[in-house]
C-alpha cells in the first residue's frame, strides 16, 4: 500500500516545489491543500503541525514530518524511501 502523502502549500512558494518535486521523483502521488489564503486550510495546518506556519508542511500517513528541509534530511538519512512504503 502506498504512503497517503499531504502537503499544505501556497503557490509560488520555491520550498513546496521542491518538497513535491522530490516526492513526485520517488513516485508519490501528492494532495496538496491550498492553504495560504484559506483561513480554515491555515489553521487546520497549524493545528496538525504543532504550531508550525511556514510552507510546504507536510504529512506521510497523517505524520507530520516537517518542511521542505526536513524532508530533504530525510531523504539525505535515507529514511525518505521507509516512510513512504506505507
């Protein structure tokens, strides 16, 4: 079973392409939550990221594992490929 992978970005945004370009490479399908200008997409984000407010924020199987950085570090640890098995 494939990782259900969500991202809340806004557009424009060069971290959020980023994180959606390396999670397309590894063959992921992506939903990503407009939520810049939505005030409920924002702080359902917020919620769900502890606090978190800057963009992308992003979540493997309902996980929150951070930002673009933060995935990139994982990617990086090579623990990338195990949370996205499912």
């Amino acid at each position: 079973m494939a990782a259900k992978v969500e991202m809340y970005s806004k557009v424009f945004c060069p971290f959020c392409i980023r994180a959606q370009a390396l999670l397309e490479r590894k063959g992921v399908k992506v939903i990503v939550i407009p939520a810049a200008n939505d005030k409920a997409k924002r702080a359902e984000m917020n919620q769900r990221s502890n606090g978190r407010n800057t963009f992308p924020q992003v979540f493997i199987n309902g996980k929150h594992v951070g930002g673009s950085d933060e995935l990139a570090a994982l990617e990086r640890a090579g623990k990338l490929d195990a949370l996205l098995a499912g």
